[in-house]
C-alpha cells in the first residue's frame, strides 16, 4: 500500500499547474468546471490517502486491534510518526472546513438578513446604500438566490450598463457559481497545492457570467464598460461585509476581463496542440490519483480481512 497510498498526496503538485494551464487555453464555462473537477478529485483523493494512512496506525495499536480481532502479523507496516502526522492532518483540514463553513453561513445569514429589510421586485433586491456594490446572494433550497445592488452602485452606471450589470450577477444565480466556490474553499484545505486553484477558478467564474451578460444585451463592449465601470465606483467605496460566496461582476482581475471581451476570441486551431497535450497529462494525473487511492482503499480492506481469519484460526 506505500506507493498507492501517497500518490494521492503527491500527484496534485503536478496536476494543479497543468489544470491552470489548460483552464487558460479553454472557454470561461469549460475552465471553470475543468478546475472545480480537478479540485474536487485531488481534494476527495487526499482525504482518502490521510484516512488511510490514519486507519492503518490505529490497527496497529493493541486495543485496536484486539477490539477488531485482528492478528497484529498480518497488519500492514508503518511508522506510528507517519500514521500520527497523518491523523493530525486530518483533524487540521477537518477544523479548518468546519471553520469555513461556519463562517460561510454566518457571511449569508447577514447578508440575507440585510437583503430582506430592503426593498425588493422579484429577483432583485436594492439596498439604499451610497457605497457601490453588487452582488450574487446564494438562495438556500426553500429560498431563491437574490440579486443585490446598491442605490449608489444604481447611480454609478447608466441604464444600458445597469441591464449589463444584472445580467452578470443573474448568470451567477443561475449557474450556481457560489457551489464552485464553496468547493475550491474547502479543497484547499485539504491539500497546499489546491489553493493555487481558487483565484483562477474565480477569474474564469466571472469570465463566465461576463459571457453570458454579453450574449443576453448583445454588446461584448457594453458589457465591458459596465464591468469596468463597475470596478471602478466600488473601488471608490468600498462596501464591507460581502459573503466571499457571493460573486460580484467588479471583483477579480478587471482589467484582463475587460481585455477578453472586448478582444476577438483566441484562435482554436492554434492553441488546440498545447490543450490537448495538457488535458491529456491531467486526465492521467487524475486517473492515477483515484485509482490508486482506491487500490490503496482495497489493499487495506484485504489486509484487514486477512489478519481478522488468521486471528479466528
């Protein structure tokens, strides 16, 4: 069980970059679930590996075994410091996850509190509020995600710009891009290499909705003003407290997004050999991770019904 069970571990330092690279080569929708994949493979992969590694150590352990009647014999080897480590790790990335999500939940809880004090007209919630901002509230399974906007971010854009602004923040809602993020948050703690993940799968995020908001007003440079200008308004003055899974069109590398949509789209042709041989490498990046934690998940199974018979002869 050695090498498949820390070839999880280590195959994310090499499919972490190669995800990035071919995210630039793809299409915003096409990139960003190529990245969200990626994470929560590596990230599902290396939990496995950690609980292994966790479990094995335990079995060695006399109560343990002798709980589970196991013969100690047919155990398999290694280092009670690695099981350790291993057993550490995973209490850390399981404080760190319950640490995000409680305060994930109390961000939208607030959020949601404000937006429901505030005057609303159907999807789209208006905070009287001098401060620009705008945002994409998550809904929960018995409520619909809201558009929020402010009255000052109101007054920043013109009316075109403004249909180009809530067109953004609707194809967040509709897309369910705060689940991607929610995602890539929780990945990362599983692995250091999976944090190299977040910042462009929230760019190619908003390249998405940007897209969408292009297609729905049928002007790429009218779009790009609004998103600019956007920018631009809530740079001004800041508003505080916005949920971190709550996407906003005026986040992120602005400027390089304003560039893509009023650029002509890249050239598929000339970048198909790089995307291929890239895609490629990751496939098989991320099929050796799951299947050898999953030989890994099998080995120790055996092991553990093989030193169970052997105790019972």
């Amino acid at each position: 069980m050695t090498f498949t069970v820390w070839a999880p571990l280590l195959l994310p330092f090499l499919a972490a970059p190669l995800a990035r690279r071919l995210a630039e080569a793809l299409a915003p929708r096409t990139a960003s679930w190529v990245l969200a994949g990626t994470a929560a493979a590596l990230g599902g992969a290396t939990a496995v590996s950690l609980a292994l590694l966790t479990l094995a150590g335990l079995l060695r352990l006399p109560p343990v075994a002798a709980l589970g009647h196991l013969s100690p014999h047919w155990l398999p080897d290694g280092s009670p410091w690695t099981a350790g480590a291993a057993a550490l790790g995973l209490l850390a990335v399981t404080g760190l996850a319950l640490r995000a999500a409680h305060r994930q939940y109390a961000d939208l809880r607030r959020a949601r509190a404000t937006a429901a004090r505030a005057a609303a007209a159907g999807q789209l919630t208006v905070l009287e509020d001098e401060r620009a901002e705008a945002f994409a509230l998550p809904g929960l399974p018995w409520q619909p995600g809201r558009i929020v906007v402010t009255t000052g971010m109101l007054r920043a854009l013109d009316g075109p710009e403004r249909a180009a602004l809530l067109a953004h923040e609707r194809a967040h809602l509709t897309a369910r891009h705060h689940v991607f993020l929610a995602l890539a948050e929780y990945t990362a703690v599983l692995h250091p290499a999976l944090r190299g993940l977040r910042t462009p799968l929230g760019y190619h995020l908003e390249r998405w909705a940007d897209e969408n908001a292009a297609r729905a007003t049928g002007d790429r440079a009218l779009t790009a003003r609004a998103v600019g200008r956007a920018a631009l308004a809530a740079a001004r003055a800041p508003r505080p407290h916005r949920p971190g899974l709550a996407p906003a069109a005026h986040t992120g590398p602005v400027p390089r997004r304003v560039a893509a949509l009023l650029a002509p789209p890249p050239s598929p042709r000339r970048a198909a050999p790089a995307r291929t041989a890239a895609a490629l490498a990751l496939a098989a990046c991320l099929a050796l991770a799951g299947s050898t934690a999953l030989h890994a998940t099998t080995e120790l199974h055996r092991t553990v019904e093989a030193a169970q018979g052997e105790a019972h002869r």
